[in-house]
C-alpha cells in the first residue's frame, strides 16, 4: 500500500508581472522526512514555498493535505491546517517579547490564554526540543540565531506539521547549524515533514533524504538521499560545472594604503566591541577577516565606513585620518562597505532597483545637473549592473522587496563594485548566494584586486579566504587574535584561535 503524503503539491503555476516564478511544479512531502529545496537564485524555492504557507495564491494548481484539496487563503489559514514557515527575511516584531510574537502568531485565536500560560509552553518546547530562548526578553535583545529559534517556537508551539525553513543556515554560525540540525532531525523523527532551502551542498548531503531541485521555475529532477551526488546535483541546478580553484595572482607587495592602529570602540550592547585592533592592507591585497559571526566583524566594518564612533585610536588611509569623517565624506574618499544585512542597510526595500543602484550617489556628476536627475544615466547603469551580475527580476522599476534573496545581494554588489572603491569592505559577500553566483562573485573580487583596489573580505568560511584572500587576520572577542600569509594558513591553528585558544597550553583569550 502507498503511504499518502502529507502535502501534495500539483501543477503549480506563479506568474509575476514579467516572470513565471514557478512553472507546473509537482511536489510531495512526507511524515518524518526532510525534504530539501535546492536551486538557483530566482529558481522559484521561496515562491513555491510562500504559495505552501498561504502568502502567494497559485495562478494554477492544486495543493492536496492528506490526500484532500485544500484552499490555503492566507498564512493563518495555513497555520490552522500544521503548515509554518521561517521566511529569508524574519517577521518578529522587534518591540515584542518573545512570548508576545508567539501570541500574536496563534490560530485559535478566540481563546484567551494568559501570558503565563504561554511562557511555560514556550519553556516545555524549548526543553523538548532543545531550543533554548528566554520567552520574556525582547526580540531587539536576541541574536540572529535565538531570532531563528523562536520562529521555529512559533511553528511549534502553533502544532506545525510541515516546517518549511527557507535558507535558516545562511544567517548562522556552525555551532548553531549544528544545534539546527539536530532539532530538524528530531522533529522529523516525531512526525513533521521539513522542508530546507539551502545553498549549501554538503549541507544537503548531510541531512536530506529527499532532494528537489529547479531550474527557471521548474523541476528539474528529485532524487532520494541514496542517489545524492554532487556533480549529479550541480548539474541539474545550472547545467553546467563550476569552477572549484581559481587563479591567483601574487599577493601584493605595495605600500599598505589602510593602517588600522589600536581602534577600540562599543558595541549595540554598550560594551567593549573592538578592543584594540591593529592590521595593514595594502593596494591590490585582499585582507581575509576569519572568525565566528559577532566577534566585532560588523563593529570594525561600521568603524572604517564612519557608521560607529571609537574609544580610541587610529585609521589612515592613504596617509590621511579617516576617524571622526561623517559616512558620507568616507564615501567620498573612495571606501565602500557591503553590510552583511541587505535591506536593513544596504538597500531600500520600497524602492526599486534604479533608485536603490543611485542612491549613494544621487547627487554626483554622473547621475545629476543641478538640480536634476539624469534619469536615462540612471537607468542606463541599472541596466548595465544588471546584465554584468546577471540579476534577475521582472523590471528595474519594481520594489526590491520583491527580489530573490540572492539577488538582491548580487545588486548591491554590482552597485558597490560599479561604484569603483580604493577600498572595499564586504561582509559575508556569498551568504546566500547560489553555486553560479558565487564563483561570479569570487571572479569579481579578484579582478577588484587586480585593479588596485584593497580588499577587507569578512567570511566565516576558511575555504572562502583560502581561495581568495592573501592573508588572514583571526578576530575573536574584538581582537586580533593571529595574523598569516594564506600560503602558510594552518586551518587547525585558525580553527582554535577562531575559538579563542591561543598558544599550546589552551587558555581561552
Ligand atoms: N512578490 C514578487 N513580485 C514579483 N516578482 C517576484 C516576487 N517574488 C519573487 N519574484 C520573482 O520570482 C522569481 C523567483 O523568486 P524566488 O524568490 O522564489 O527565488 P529563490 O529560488 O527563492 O531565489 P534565492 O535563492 O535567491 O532566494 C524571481 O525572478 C523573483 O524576482
Ligand atoms: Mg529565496
């Protein structure tokens, strides 16, 4: 006898003005499966996805529950019906406790429940599954990975049958990708059927037992955990190989341009976030930052872009102070910074793709005459970032908001690049970003270094600053904690220092 899956996705169509995000998709999820979602940017996983937890309304198809047809109206209809997402972007309101965004999520929402009750089922659940968050701190007070962990108490503690997770290790250290995994697994093992988006290849191969892969909107093959192959897979998501090694051109032996000097500075937290950092770059070398997310990457980022103030300390570039220069003046001299948060800081999620492109440099020659805009300039260099970084959309003229998460990060590389820095500061430059893209990515950055330009890349993937930078600094706790030649980097020494052992006797920094 068959088993009837849980979800039965049939023939869905999703059109948007100027694409066909989803294209006759066919889709089945099981009880105690993870099922995993894999693809191009812009290949459709988030719309197909957004249609399963009721945001977007199929133009076709039918979604069958239990071997029954079912209308799924709206996200609450959804959750009513077990189904729960965890979206790229969260949706907690950060003013909201934790136990508060839980309550305002809960589908039998005629019976009051107080507050109490609330916080100790968010206590049992956690326990039970090993999601440990404080239900009464606020949502501002949490890291990106607890953020995660509530969503995913929210699907729980609303009864979710089918978990659908889209890219939930993109934003994550791997500590906590590992915590992640294990919890998945343990919720497929009572029951539920996951669904995981990923980039990630060995992500996949370690915990899927089902892979769906697409292409342009359409499946393009599905495959069980037994037949997971690597090449297999590469190929039905772009059809083509990809580069694994690149060349390299010699690190650079110019002057250094940047000379960071003891900066220290504080964090969100008003504690020390910087304590004391002290590094070179030079033109034309590409400085690798390794270590474990929020051990003062984005401080120092913030410090050089003129976004955070110092305690203390010095940064000269080309021989002149930059300290105490406003965002703007620093733009001025020809530093650029690719913040790890998109549409928070990056990008303007309202406007569209032509506004976003100008807006660092609406008021430069190139984009205006007195008073005015050169609108056909404008759109004429949106299209050509476009075309160069193979960004996909329905139009330069729609929201940004509306874009794949990918490729709202390949605009604002494209604009960052297009803007021709001295110096550029990219955190995290691939989070998110498919096979294809990243290698697009890698490829530009070294031509960037060919160029001149000195390069501060923020990564948490050593395999990432292996290929690309010339050296690596190690920061932990706001400090410098070791400093290579890539050619000489010791993964096992960086490892240990990316923790915060130092020397052979093992004590903590
Ligand atoms: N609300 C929307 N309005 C218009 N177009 C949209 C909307 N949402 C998605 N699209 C378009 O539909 C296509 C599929 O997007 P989707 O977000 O599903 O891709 P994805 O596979 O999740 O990509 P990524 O890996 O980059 O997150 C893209 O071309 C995207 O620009
Ligand atoms: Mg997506």
């Amino acid at each position: 006898m068959e088993v009837t899956p849980l979800i039965r996705m049939r023939n869905i169509v999703k059109k948007f003005p100027g694409v066909v995000a989803n294209d006759q998709v066919n889709l089945d999820l099981y009880a105690g499966q993870i099922h995993a979602l894999l693809g191009e940017n812009g290949s459709g996983k988030s719309t197909l996805m957004s249609i399963l937890s009721g945001l977007y309304r199929p133009t076709e198809g039918t979604i069958e529950i239990q071997g029954e047809e079912k209308r799924i109206n709206s996200p609450s209809d959804a959750l009513a019906n077990g189904i729960g997402m965890v979206h790229q972007h969260f949706k907690l309101i950060e003013s909201f406790t934790v136990a508060e965004n839980i309550a305002l999520s809960q589908t039998s929402g005629s019976v009051l429940i107080s507050e109490e009750e609330i916080v100790e089922e968010i206590t049992r659940l956690g326990e039970k599954y090993g999601l440990l968050v404080d239900p009464r701190a606020y949502v501002w007070q949490l890291s990106v990975g607890e953020k995660q962990r509530v969503e995913i108490l929210r699907m729980l503690y609303n009864d979710s049958k089918v978990l659908i997770l889209d890219e939930p290790t993109a934003v994550l250290t791997p500590q906590e990708t590992r915590e992640l995994f294990s919890n998945l697994r343990n919720m497929a093992d009572n029951g539920c059927a996951v669904v995981f988006i990923s980039h990630k290849l060995n992500e996949v191969e370690e915990l899927a037992d089902q892979i769906t892969v697409l292409r342009n909107g359409r499946v393009t093959g599905s495959i069980g955990r037994s037949e997971i192959n690597q090449t297999r897979l590469i190929e039905m998501m772009i059809g083509r190989d990809i580069i694994t090694a690149y060349e390299k051109s010699e690190p650079s032996d110019k002057e250094p341009v940047l000379v960071i000097d003891n900066i220290s500075a504080l964090n969100d937290m008003n504690t020390l976030g910087l304590d004391g950092i002290t590094f070179k770059v030079r033109a034309g070398e590409i400085y690798g930052i390794a270590g474990v997310s929020g051990n003062g990457q984005r401080e120092l980022a913030e410090v050089l872009a003129g976004l955070r103030h110092t305690l203390s300390g010095s940064v000269k570039f080309y021989g002149e102070e930059v300290v105490g220069l406003s965002p703007k003046e620093i733009i001025g001299r020809g530093i650029s910074y690719v913040p790890e948060d998109r549409l928070g800081m990056g990008l303007v999620p309202k406007l569209n793709s032509c506004d976003n492109v100008i807006l660092k440099e609406y008021n430069s020659e190139k984009f205006s005459k007195g008073h005015f805009l050169k609108r056909d300039a404008a759109i004429a260099e949106t299209q050509r970032i476009v075309r160069e970084f193979d960004v996909k959309m329905g139009s330069i003229f729609q929201p940004v908001k509306m874009m794949s998460g990918g490729n709202l990060q390949k605009l604002l590389l494209g604009r960052e690049i297009a803007s021709k820095p001295k110096l550029m500061i990219v955190l995290y430059p691939v989070r998110g970003l498919d096979i294809g893209a990243i290698e697009s990515v890698h490829k530009l950055l070294l031509q960037m270094k060919e160029n001149n330009t000195a390069i501060i890349l923020v990564s948490e993937e050593l395999e990432e600053i292996a290929k690309l930078a010339d050296r690596v600094g190690v920061i932990f706790s706001g400090k410098i904690l070791g400093e290579f030649p890539v050619k000489e980097m010791d993964t096992e020494k960086i490892g240990a220092l990316m923790a915060g052992i130092v020397g052979n006797g093992g004590a903590k920094a």
